[in-house]
C-alpha cells in the first residue's frame, strides 16, 4: 500500500508543475485572444483560469485526504479527496456553462475574429502543454492511487482537446475571414468535451458519497480470490465500498468447523494478505471466519 505521506510528496509535485503551467497559459492565452479578437481563445483562456483553480483544490484535497487514519476517521480521510474531485466536476460544468453563454453571445451578434500567426501559435503551445500535463498528472495519479489526481488529469485533457478545437476554428478565420462563425462554433465544440468530464466527476463522486459498491467483476474477482486459499470452503456475503478511489472490503469464508481458532485466524490472515495482493486498489479487507453448516 502506498504510504500517505510519499503519496503526498508525488501528488505535490506533479499538482505545483501544472499550477505554473496554468498560470503562464491563462495569461498568454487571454493575452492573445484580446490580440485576435478571438472568443474561442479567450474561452480557452478561461477553461485554463478553472484549471488553476481546480489544481489548488488538488492541493487541499492531497494535504488533508492523504492524513493517515486516526480515532476520529477509522477509515481514513479518503472522502476529502472524493469531495475535491466534485468540486473539480463542479467548476468544469460551470466553466463549460459559462462559454456556451459566451460563444452563443457572439454567434448572435456576429462578432468577428481577427486572428493571427501569433494565436494560432499560442494554442498549439496550449495543447502540446496540456497534453504533456494529462500523461504526467495520469501516470502519476494511477502510481499513487489517487482519484483526485486522475480527474485533475482529465482537467488537463480536456483543455488540450478545447485548444484543438480552437486551433480549428482560428486556423479556418485566418485562411478565410468569411468564415470567423467558425471560431464561435469552434468553442461550443469545446464545450461538449467539457460538460461531459465534469458531469462524469461529479456522477463518480456521489457514486462514492453514497457508498456505491464497485463493478461486479471486482466483487467477482475478491470471491474468487478468496476461494483459492487453502482451507476457505467458500465464500460469501461479499461487500465492498469506495473511497478516494480505493476499495474498503467485507468478506466471509467458510471454514472447517473441526479446525482450532488458531488455525482459522490464519487462514484469514491468509484470505486477507492474498486479496489485498491480488485486487488492485483494494486497501483493507475484514474477514469473518464461519463453519460449515451441515
């Protein structure tokens, strides 16, 4: 299992590189779309602006959600991280509503882009960035099990898929003036992409909120596993729930009814150790040791 205060140090590391990559693409990117007079690059701006708002609330939901168990959180402080990635979700639908209000705006009233070289070039920096910024957040995310991370990844995704878009609808301003609805259109495309990771955030948050149990091949799989040590008869009753992305787990297995307790302690430490080792993002797991019944 990874130890909190190591999985803090490499969630911090990867959270302060996107906070200073956000912070110089908000800049640049408001900053030339100003320049250009283009609303997709100043949409794009602002998406950057809630991805630097939402790598501050990584940083809160790392410091408190990694805190190592104690009297008053038996289970951990995995639901600080939970409730961090909602408010991720939360700040991406409301970013994402704030643009189709923008593009709409400027499709009604016809406003023109004026784009140039230079904002063409600053979203492909955009997306070369981002992207970059998605595969370390992710890698990094996935090594240390953190669901707060990995949506902060698919933040980062999603504003390099938001770039492309604005790539689009630039590039087609600059070959051809006539067409600067592209540029308004090319920000509503964004806005898809945006509204469906963040509604995606928020849906797997609740999921956890409520204690929703994982898919039934995990639950198959932790039976399985269970089953396949020496001295389990069967197992039974298998329960699970979700927190910050890791997995807290019931299990009863079925045992000899002539075997000394000694022996049926072991043979739950032994479902205990192999189930943890075996189901990825398993965490904890308590094991009830039952006779067989005639």
């Amino acid at each position: 299992m990874i130890e909190q205060a190591n999985k803090f140090s490499q969630g911090l590391k990867v959270t302060v590189v996107g906070i200073v990559a956000n912070i110089l693409l908000v800049i640049i990117k408001i900053y030339a779309g100003l320049i250009g007079k283009s609303q997709a690059l100043l949409a794009d701006g602002i998406h950057s602006l809630s991805d630097l708002l939402s790598d501050f609330i990584v940083l809160f939901g790392l410091k408190w959600g990694t805190m190592d168990a104690d009297e008053n959180h038996p289970f951990g402080h995995g639901r600080i991280e939970t409730l961090s990635s909602m408010i991720i979700g939360i700040l991406l639908i409301g970013a994402g509503i704030g643009i189709v209000y923008s593009s709409v705006t400027a499709l009604y009233e016809h406003q023109k882009a004026e784009p140039t070289l230079f904002t063409i070039f600053i979203a492909l920096i955009s997306i070369g960035v981002k992207e970059g910024m998605y595969w370390y957040t992710l890698i990094v995310g996935k090594k240390i099990r953190s669901m707060l991370l990995i949506a902060n990844a698919w933040h980062h995704r999603t504003d390099a898929l938001s770039s492309v878009a604005v790539l689009i609808g630039i590039g087609g301003v600059y070959i051809n003036p006539n067409w600067y609805l592209a540029d308004s259109l090319a920000s509503l495309f964004v806005t898809y992409f945006i509204l469906r990771v963040g509604g995606q955030m928020v849906w797997q948050a609740l999921k956890e909120v409520v204690d929703t149990a994982p898919d039934k091949d995990v639950l198959d799989k932790i039976q399985a596993t269970a089953q396949s040590v020496e001295g389990v008869l069967d197992a039974h009753d298998i329960n699970a729930r979700l927190s910050g992305g890791q997995i807290f787990s019931e299990i009863h297995i079925v045992v000899n009814p002539d075997i000394t307790v000694r022996e049926g302690h072991a043979i739950a430490n032994n479902v205990e150790d192999l189930v943890i080792k075996e189901i990825e993002d398993l965490v904890r797991v308590i094991v009830h040791v039952d006779p067989v019944r005639d």
